[in-house]
C-alpha cells in the first residue's frame, strides 16, 4: 500500500510540474517577455514528449520497480536545479 501512495503522490506532482509553465504564463511573460516563454513553452513539451518515449522503452524493457525510483531522483533534481 505504501508504494502505491508513493507512485500515486509521484504521478501527482509529475502532472503538477508538468502543468506549472500553462499556469505561471502572465508571471513569466511579465518576468522574461513573450519571446522567451514561447521557447521555453515550447522546448519544456518537446522534451517532454521526447523522454516520454525513453521513459516507455525503459518501462517495457525493465519494469516499473527496476526504473520508478531514479526518474523520482532525476525529477527532483531538474525541480531544484529550475527552483
């Protein structure tokens, strides 16, 4: 039951970070203008959508419970490195 509450807390942040730059878009058109949100925008879901394919090979090769804890460690060091 623990590991399930922590996946799910995790899936739950992971739409959170994921939902964040749509939110935050007058703050950062304010803070950097509206050139540099584009490409940010823009950049964030490519990137996004590119390691969503890494993240499904890895999935399907290895298992959730061989792969799940490093992507929580990458996830939270791109939160600090962005913080």
């Amino acid at each position: 039951v623990l590991a399930w509450f922590l996946c799910a807390l995790f899936y739950f942040y992971q739409y959170a970070i994921r939902s964040a730059p749509g939110i935050m878009q007058h703050e950062l058109t304010a803070a950097w203008g509206s050139s540099h949100l584009g490409l940010m925008i823009a950049s964030y879901y490519i990137v996004y959508a590119l390691m969503a394919l890494v993240v499904g090979v890895l999935l399907d090769r290895y298992g959730a419970h061989a792969i799940f804890p490093s992507f929580i460690v990458i996830t939270a060091v791109g939160c600090l490195i962005f913080a």
